[in-house]
C-alpha cells in the first residue's frame, strides 16, 4: 500500500479557513474524489488525512469521511489538549479505529515555548494512554522548545510536519540543521518528507532547490523514519501533486526499493497503523 501521510480536506468557507489566501487556488472545496484522482497519477492510494481546522466538529466531520472513502485509512484529528476534559475528548474520539493521532496548530501561537507550558504537558500525557501518534507543527523558532517537548515524552510516538517548515526560500540551513538532528536524536520522533514547495519561492523554486533540506532530513533520521507527505492541496499554493511527489521520487530514485517502499508506505502504516 502506497500511502499519502499528510493531506487536508475541506468545505471552504472564509470564516472558518482564515488562513486561506484569498485568489488562492485553496478557495474552493476539496474532498476525497479529488484526491483520488491526484492520487491516481502517481500511483497512491491511500492517505492520512490531517486537521485544518482547530474544532472538535472537525474531527468528527474528518472521522465522518473515513467511515465514507476507503481512500482514508487514518485521520490525525485536533482536541484541545489545554483542557482539562482532554481524557472525556480522546476517549470519545480513539473508540473510531481510524482516529489514529492528534495535532494542534503550534506554529500559530504567539509563545515560543507555547510546547511547554504546563496544560499542554498534561494534555499529552493523555494521548499515549489512548495509543494516539502526535504531529508537530512548529516554524525553526520553536525547535528548541521541541526538542526540550519530545524528551519529556520517550515512549510517545512524534512525527514532525513539513521539516519544521526551513527557510527553503533564503536557502538558510543553520541553526535548522544543528536543531534538526538534535530532534531526531530522539528515537521516537519521526519526520514527514512534506510542505516544502510552499516553503520554497512559489513561483520560481527549483527541485534543486530541497536537496540541501532532504540531505539533512535523511542523515538526522534515517530511512526507517521518513514518510512522503504531499501537503495537498496546501502545496498547491507553490506545486501541483505530481510536482511535490516528484521532488522525493526523484532525490530517492538512485535509493534501493526497500528504501522507496518505506519512504512511499511502509514507514507511515507502521507509525500510525501499527502494521508491520
């Protein structure tokens, strides 16, 4: 199985998706039939469906689609891990089979240390009792925080989105890079091969342009952590589907295809479908 590990869907609308760019492509619907048809052209068929809205509405309307389309074997939904009802929220949530991790929007918050603060430990406590992966979304300012978050956590499975986001577009790796394989360091985080067209310059990028970030990514951690993410429709801000999954295919062709099985399927079923 071929799998997509990040990807979004949504019902546009203005007040719910402010983070939306207006005259974007993204202002529109996009939904499981559309991706299948992305999916088709480059040989995936399957996906991890990710939060864009920070409701607990949302998770249910994500959980709702996966009961409807094959296409979503997992969905990394959003509660409010602040709250001291988190347990009452996963509980209610982890009984769906497909309701395989959580995220929240923490690149988004004004306090760098926003990983740290006391309610939001306490909340992802929580998430291992439930056996639930958590993705990490921070910009490169707020590494140091994560790496301080992830060793307060050893048996809690992490996954990093889109490299922490780099500076693709100022081609600027220091101190990502140092930062990078401090995080790694830690055995049970992992990282998704995601989000970096749109970190790139959107117009002109270069495939060029990601090999300094994928060096990097795969010497901090290895190929048996890595997963293909496309970000759609997000990257299609920056690059189509067939563009973002090219960038990976293309930097691993040269890779044995035990390598390309793990990056394209294997390394995400076994991070958030305990499959083998």
């Amino acid at each position: 199985m071929k799998i997509d590990a990040h990807q979004h869907f949504w019902h546009y609308d203005a007040e719910q998706y402010p983070w939306i760019p207006k005259g974007s492509p993204l202002q529109r619907d996009w939904l499981p039939a559309d991706l299948e048809r992305e999916q088709a052209k480059v040989g995936l068929s399957a996906s991890i469906v990710v939060q864009a809205r920070q409701t607990l509405e949302e998770s249910r309307w994500l959980l709702e689609l996966a009961d409807k389309y094959p296409v979503i074997k997992g969905v990394v939904g959003w509660v409010d891990l602040s709250s001291e009802r988190v347990e009452e929220q996963l509980a209610a949530f982890a009984k769906h089979p497909r309701f395989v991790g959580v995220r929240h929007v923490v690149q988004d918050e004004p306090d760098d240390q926003f990983l740290l603060r006391p309610d939001f430990l306490r909340g992802l406590s929580a998430v291992k009792e439930f056996d639930l992966t958590y993705d990490i979304l921070i910009y490169p300012k707020q590494l140091p925080a994560a790496i301080k978050f992830v060793r307060k956590f050893p048996e809690q499975r992490f996954v990093l989105d889109h490299l922490a986001k780099p500076c693709i577009r100022e081609h600027a790796l220091s101190p990502w890079t140092e930062e990078i394989a401090e995080l790694a360091a830690a055995e049970n985080v992992w990282c998704k091969v995601s989000g970096m067209a749109t970190e790139a310059k959107w117009e002109t990028w270069k495939p060029e342009d990601f090999r300094p970030y994928l060096d990097v990514i795969f010497e901090a951690f290895g190929v048996d952590r890595l997963m293909f993410g496309s970000d759609w429709p997000v990257c299609l801000l920056a690059a189509s589907y067939e563009q973002v999954f090219g960038i990976v295919r293309d930097y691993v062709q040269a890779h044995s295809e035990e390598t390309q099985s793990k990056l394209f399927g294997q390394n995400c079923a076994r991070f958030y479908l305990n499959r083998a």
